[in-house]
C-alpha cells in the first residue's frame, strides 16, 4: 500500500512538472495523425473521368446519329483525310456528295483543290463530334490538326482548324457527305414584281450558319436601278426571320442598267438547325434613278432627284 501511494505521488509531481510539454505533445500528435488521414484520404479519390461520346449531339444529349449514319460517316471521314493527306485530291472529291459538289465548289475540282491544299499543307489527324441533328443531316464539327507523329514536336503548337461535315440520305435513300459546312441546296420559286423591277428567288445554298439566295434581277425600264450601292440612310437588303431583320452579309453593289438582267447571290446569317423561318426577303430603298454616278458626294442629290423610290417584299413562305 504504501509503494502505490508512493508511485501515485511521483506520477502527480511528473504531471505538475511536465503538464504542458505533455499536453503539447499530444496536441501535435493529434495533428499529426489527423494531416495524415487527409493525405491518405485524397489519394484515395478516384480521379474524374470522363467520357467521349462522338456520336451524340452537344447541343441535345438526348439526340444520337443512327449507328448506320455513325458508322459510316466514321468510314468516311477516315478514308477522307487519308485521300487528302496523299495528296490522293480525286479520290477525296469523290466521296463528297453530288449537291456539295455542285453548290459548294461549282463543279469545279481545280476549286476543290485549292480547298483542300489550304487545309491540308502536311499530315493531318482529325477528331469528330456529333453537333445537331436537324431534319434528317447529322452535323458533325470536325477539327483537323496536324499530325504530331509524322512530323515531330519541335516548335509545334497545337493548332486546329475547324468545319462542319454533313451525313445524310439523298434522294435515293443513299449516304452522301458534304464538306466545308455545306448542308444542302434548295431550288425555289419566289417572285415579286412591279413597273420597274423585277426579282426572282430561284435558290436558296444552305451552310451551317449562313442563308445565300439565288435571284434573277430584270430592269423594267429606261432607267437605272439601285437596288444597293450602301449610300441610302437604311439597311437595303435584309431578310425577315420571324419578325427579326438582318442585313446582308457583304457589301456588294446592285445596280442595273435599262433593260438588264442580272444574277446575284445574297448572304445572311441564318443557322440551319433553328426553328425560325424566313419570311421574306426585302429591298428596301430601291431607288429609280435618271441620273447615276455612284459617287458617295452627289449621291444625296442623286436620289433627291430620282424618277421614284420604292420598297419591294418577296415573301418566302
């Protein structure tokens, strides 16, 4: 008994005397431990995935390419870049559709050529997405970067181009594929007229993010027309897509002399994979001019003395 009072005494004296050496050791024991948890904790977390799913839309998750469409557009586009970084510029032309020849290079393989030289100037590789699916095209976006194996790393940077490449049926339930954004062409029957002028709408070239119509402009009188030369106080030409008006892409000049016929091509900004639908196309500042130089210094005078001015609406609808 007295050896235990003894030893509990000499316990206390050491807790009195060390107390706080001993409280702040395990204290930093205690943190010790605890920042080692943590550490072993964080590695254990799995690290994020993700998936690649290149045949599912980005803009609507819930909208797939049919595995015939996705299977083959695969085939295609491999073929494709393989053609073109061969040089091998025939059997690339081949592969795209009949349409996207036609309305997008004009029938014309030397304008083919030069499409493609300008895009692939050495080894490319490529990688596709799924974009939109939209009445029957399947959109991908396709970027083309050069290909580091063949050509090595040094003083590279990672660069890419980047276009729209279309899948869809033709008219004989046949696979086709388009390039260079090109979506389809549409052959139309859209006519307005008046004394002065008349304007036909005869086709419409659907890119993936632009409208261009087709129209046959006849002059009417004895007189010039202005149709645009940028020197009105208003936008000249513009579509209306569901009440929103948008002007022409490129600031070309439309004017015609007495008793001519003229073909002209009008851009506008439209992406193909909306709702929205244009209604009609507008001239709205037709000048009728008896006297015309173009000269941006006599033009308010020109037009104060014009034979008559006019708004003419071409519905498309």
């Amino acid at each position: 008994m007295p050896l235990s009072t003894d030893f509990r005494l000499k316990i206390r004296r050491f807790w009195r005397k060390n107390k706080k050496i001993i409280i702040f050791v395990i204290v930093v024991l205690i943190l010790i431990i605890t920042i080692n948890r943590i550490l072993i904790s964080m590695k254990k977390q799995d690290s994020p995935t993700t998936t690649y799913t290149p045949h599912v839309s980005v803009l609507d998750s819930s909208s797939e390419v049919p595995k015939k469409i996705a299977s083959s557009f695969e085939e295609f586009i491999d073929k494709y870049v393989e053609y073109c970084n061969k040089k091998d510029y025939v059997s690339a032309y081949n592969l795209i559709s009949e349409d996207c020849k036609k309305n997008y290079f004009n029938n014309d393989y030397n304008s083919y050529v030069e499409y493609v030289k300008n895009k692939f100037d050495q080894p490319k590789r490529y990688a596709i997405q799924d974009y939109s699916n939209y009445d029957g095209k399947y959109i991908y976006n396709v970027k083309i970067f050069n290909d580091f194996l063949a050509t090595g790393l040094t003083n590279e940077t990672y660069m890419y181009q980047e276009e729209k490449m279309i899948a869809s049926y033709d008219e004989n339930k046949n696979i086709v594929f388009s390039v260079g954004n090109f979506i389809k062409s549409e052959d139309l029957q859209y006519m307005a007229s008046n004394e002065y002028l008349k304007a036909e709408v005869t086709k419409a070239i659907y890119k993936y993010s632009f409208v261009i119509y087709t129209l046959k402009l006849t002059n009417r009188s004895d007189y010039t027309i202005v149709v645009q030369d940028n020197n009105a106080d208003t936008t000249e030409v513009m579509i209306n897509v569901a009440g929103e008006y948008r002007g022409l892409e490129d600031n070309m000049n439309i004017v015609l002399q007495p008793g001519e016929t003229k073909i002209v091509n009008l851009t506008f900004s439209k992406f193909y994979d909306t709702d929205t639908v244009v209604q009609s196309l507008i001239f709205d500042a037709v000048r009728v001019m008896e006297y015309y130089t173009g000269n941006p210094d006599t033009a308010e005078e020109e037009v104060a003395n014009a034979k008559d001015k006019f708004s003419m609406s071409i519905s498309l609808e």
